[in-house]
C-alpha cells in the first residue's frame, strides 16, 4: 500500500467499469461526485490501514499511538520536549533493548566452540526470579565425604565422580585484571634503613627495596540483593529450590589451555556491566 495518495481509489473505481465510450462520465456530473465522493472516503480508510505498518515503529507512529509506547518502555511523557524528541528517547530505548545479547545467542556461541551441548556440556542459566544469593552457588567452596559404597550416594571414595574436595568458582566481569604487590627480601619489619653498609640487610629492609612483584588476581565482591538478577551462571546442571529459585549449579571441568578461549566467547556475548557466575574448574 505504499502507492495510497490522492485519487488512488478513485482510479480504482474508475478502472472497474466497463470499457467503451458510454461508460465515460462526464466531468463534473452526477456520477462523477458520486465516484468521487465514494472513492474519498476509500481513501482514507485505506490510509489508516496504511498506518498500522508504523503502529510499533516510535520515529513514524500516529502521534496519537505515541503515548502507548512510551507507557509500554517506562517512560514518563514530558511536555517539554518537542514530538521528534520524544521519538527519539522511545526509540533509543526500544532498540537499545533489541541488540542486548541474549542466554540463547550466547548459548548458541558456546554450542558452535564447543563448551556446550555435544562438547563440555556448559549450561547458560539466568539468575532468575526470585533470584538467589550468588555467593552461595558461585564462591562457596565444599567437600564431598567418602560413604560406604552401598549407600549409593554417589559420593563414595571408589566413585569415578567423588572428589576429596571442590574448589569454589568465580565471578567473570571483565578480562583478566591482577593487581601487582612488590616482594620485600628479608624477613622482619620493613623499615627505612640507609644505605650505609653497616650490615647484611642494609638497604634490603628499607621501604623502598624490593626485587620483584607478585601478582595476584583481583576479586570480586559479590554485590548486594538488587544487583543479584543481572548476574548469570555458566556451570552444568542446576538444581532448584521449592519456589523455583536456583539451589546450586554442578562445576564443569574445561582444559586450561581454553579457558582464555571461554572468557573471550563470554564477554562478547554479555551486556556491559552484567556478570558471568562461573561454575568451572580447570585441569
């Protein structure tokens, strides 16, 4: 219908009679208001129906439908903005929302890598409602305990998948950020000595001297109950809670040798600012 203007349906009209000089109205008759008037209001019935095209795009809506969308994405309607620029805020926000990527597209992404299904098995799970302490499922380091081996438990000594001990995961926000200390020689306190030689030490144990730097990776400190929902986990299988919220999630163990490969597939897929929950171990 991107053809609809002034006169379209009167052409159709028009191009519904009869062929032949006895079908030809006279300009201006009778039959021609008819037509006319006929063909008018076809017109713009078809160029409300035309509109419909727009009902859902903010920049090209009837502003009468623009309100509907701005209540839609949250957004108080001001007076002092002009009509262009309050098409521009919905629509920077509707389309803001449209490009965030996804559980799925990152699921997919670690599908096609293979970490998860048909691979290492890694499950993308968001932390969702009510949404669970992250601590608990990502931090928290435990122990599995040797049971007679008739108890099926599982968690038997002799069991392939029983482990003495698990280490606890971690949180994946950026890339790999260390922090840098510097390694003091000689034991005691550090303290400013002088260069004067009146000893082994001298100069060794002074504030300023030190041979080399140890790094240690930096932590994170799990935010506070209103941030928990814009965190994920990356681990295996998840168990729940009776009101539907996450208990636990199983650790998977991935290669060392692609735990860089993992981390760049996962922080190109997450929002900025969202975490990454990893229940992974290496080996």
């Amino acid at each position: 219908m991107s053809g609809i203007g002034p006169g379209f349906m009167r052409q159709v009209w028009d191009g519904l009679l009869p062929e032949g000089s006895a079908w030809n109205i006279a300009r201006g008759s009778d039959s021609d208001n008819l037509f006319a008037g006929i063909a008018g209001n076809d017109d713009t019935v078809l160029a409300d129906l035309d509109l419909l095209r727009y009902v859902r795009d903010p920049l090209r809506c009837p502003l009468a439908l623009l309100p509907d969308l701005e209540r839609e994405y949250g957004i108080t309607t001001s007076t002092a903005l002009t009509e262009a620029d309050r098409r521009a805020v919905v629509a920077a926000i509707k389309y803001k929302k449209g490009k965030l990527a996804s559980a799925a597209r990152l699921q997919k992404a670690l599908d096609l890598a293979g970490f998860g299904s048909g691979g290492y098995g890694l499950i993308v799970t968001p932390n969702g409602s009510p949404a669970s302490d992250p601590a608990a499922i990502v931090t928290t380091s435990y122990q599995l305990t040797a049971h007679a081996m008739g108890d099926g438990s599982g968690s038997c000594a002799g069991n392939a998948g029983a482990y003495a001990a698990q280490r606890a995961g971690y949180f994946l926000v950026n890339g790999d950020i260390y922090v840098l200390a510097p390694n003091y020689p000689g034991a005691g306190n550090i303290c400013a000595r002088a260069f004067d030689g009146s000893d082994s030490n001298s100069g060794v144990q002074c504030a300023g001297f030190y041979t080399t730097y140890s790094q240690y990776a930096n932590q994170y400190t799990v935010p506070v109950a209103a941030y928990w929902p814009l965190i994920f986990f990356v681990g295996g299988y998840v168990t729940r809670n009776g009101d539907g919220s996450i208990a636990s999630v199983a650790r998977v163990t991935i290669p060392a040798r692609r735990r860089q490969d993992l981390h760049r597939i996962i922080l190109q897929n997450k929002p900025l600012g969202i975490w990454a929950g990893m229940c992974v171990q290496y080996s």
